[in-house]
C-alpha cells in the first residue's frame, strides 16, 4: 500500500489561507439564511439588523476584511489518512505556524492569551489553536476549521443528565441554555448540541455542530426533526437579530450524537453568533 507525502509548508499555508478565508467570507449557507429569515423576519428592526448584517459580509467580502472585530479563536477538525507522511517537519507544527501566518498577515486580531488564570498575557500571533485530530484510511488530509469568537462561547452549558430525563431532559437544558445566553451571544446564533459520548466528548460534538452547514440537517430523521423542533421555538424567544426584538434569535440548530454510558446522558450546548465562520480544505 503506497503512501503520500506532503510537505509540512503545504500544511502551512493551506491552514493560513483557510483561516483567512473564514475571517473575509461568511459561508454560502449563512449568508441564504440570512436573506431568508431577512424576508420572514416581522420586527422591522430585526429585519433592518439582518439586512445590515448581509451588507457587512458583502463589504467584509469585497475588501477581504474581517467579518467581525472578534476574529476568533482557531479550532481545527482534522481527519488524517492512514497513508500521509509529512515531510519536512510534523503535522501540527505546520498547521500551527498555519494559524500564526494567517492573524499575522491577514491582519486579523489576535485573542489567545498563554495561561487562562494567572499570566493572561497574548501570544501575538492567536496561537495555540484547538486542534483535534482523528486517523482515517486514506491518503489525504481533510481539515474542518472555524474562527470561534468569546461573546458566544462564554454563553456555552454542558450537563451530565441522568438517562431518565429523555429526550424532554435534552430539548429542556437546550432551551434554558439558550434563554439564558438572551442577546449575549450576538444573534441570530447557530447553536450546536452535542449529545453522548463522556463528559469532553459531548463538548466536543457541541463545538463541531457549530461548523456543520445548518442546510445539511443531522441524517437520523429523529434529530433532524429535534432540529427543526428547537430552532422554531428558539424562534418564539423574542430575542430577535442582536437581541433587539424578532423573530429570527437562531439562523439552525444542528444535533451531533455519540454512543454513551448505561449510567449516562451527557448534553452539551455550544453557542456560535451570526458571524458562524467555518470552512473546510482537502490536502
């Protein structure tokens, strides 16, 4: 069985272009349900908000500019084939220096700081990122990237439910974190729901979720249907387009599941704001 090489730089720069990208250019899937909640939206300024929000990506897009001041930290979702060998250097150097490259020369803000309690101070380039990686057959790399921006993600619950609580227990802990959040996250939010797993694997599904196309509903006809159920009543909320009133609090609602414990049920809820950047690259 052959394998492929690929060279570290080619990991570098792929993950610095995806980066960038992800900062000018909000995906096609949010910018179509931004103009589709804009036409059903009943508050008239809610729908000046959306309407707003569409001309910000247009110019973010046209300028190559950030889409928002919060350009995120990065997370990365790799799967790596069984038969790549990187040359040159290791995987996740290259796709770090990726991350430094693109804040640094795409101009984008940089947010991470080197220890959360006690030396807050900024690594200068937004690196570490988030990176998680799983082995795959094959001979490619496929990565799924997002910027994930803090005014959202602070507004993210996890809870250990006991298996009894059901799907009632799920869709109840989602609303009240939801409820909670308000206008805190910057809506219309995207919110991802990570069910199963362990305790880091439902946070883990939840921060996925977030990056999957809300147009691509979960395949089990069951949680798309708990999708569907979820952001119409996320809907009924009132918080509306940057918490100002309306009808449109959430653009989807995307479901991620994982086999779990007899004993268990973990839930996890990630909040992602309008500006739901996302993006994928194949190497």
């Amino acid at each position: 069985m052959e394998v492929r090489k690929i060279k570290a730089e080619q990991v570098t720069e792929a993950v610095a272009r995806l980066f960038m990208t992800c900062n000018y250019e909000i995906g096609d899937d949010i910018s179509r349900a931004l103009e589709c909640f804009s036409q059903k939206e009943q508050s008239p300024v809610g729908k000046s908000v959306l309407q707003q929000l569409m001309e910000n990506n247009r110019i973010a897009k046209e300028e190559q500019i950030p889409i928002c001041q919060d350009t995120g930290m990065a997370v990365l979702f790799v799967e790596y084939g069984d038969r790549v060998i990187i040359e040159d250097g290791c995987f996740t150097q290259a796709a770090q220096e990726g991350v430094r490259r693109a804040y640094q020369e795409g101009y984008l803000r940089k947010s991470v700081v080197s220890d959360p309690v006690i030396d807050r101070v900024n690594t200068g380039d937004n690196s570490p990122a988030v990176l998680y990686t799983e082995i795959v057959p094959g001979d490619t790399i496929r990565i799924l990237a997002g910027c994930k921006g803090f005014g959202s993600e602070n507004m993210s619950a996890i809870k250990m439910l006991a298996p009894a609580a059901g799907l009632e227990g799920v869709r109840r802990f989602v609303l009240d974190t939801v409820f909670a959040a308000g206008p805190n996250p910057c809506p219309p939010m995207v919110v991802g729901v990570g069910i199963g797993g362990t305790f880091d694997k439902a946070a883990q599904l939840a921060k996925k979720a977030t990056f999957r196309s809300i147009e691509q509903p979960n395949p089990d006809p069951r949680y798309a249907a708990l999708e569907r159920e979820l952001l119409q009543t996320i809907n009924t909320m009132g918080f509306g387009p940057a918490g100002l009133g309306g009808t449109t609090t959430a653009l989807g609602v995307n479901v991620e599941t994982f086999p779990t414990h007899i004993a268990g049920m973990p839930v996890a809820v990630n909040i992602c704001c309008h500006a739901a950047r996302h993006g994928t690259v194949v190497i």
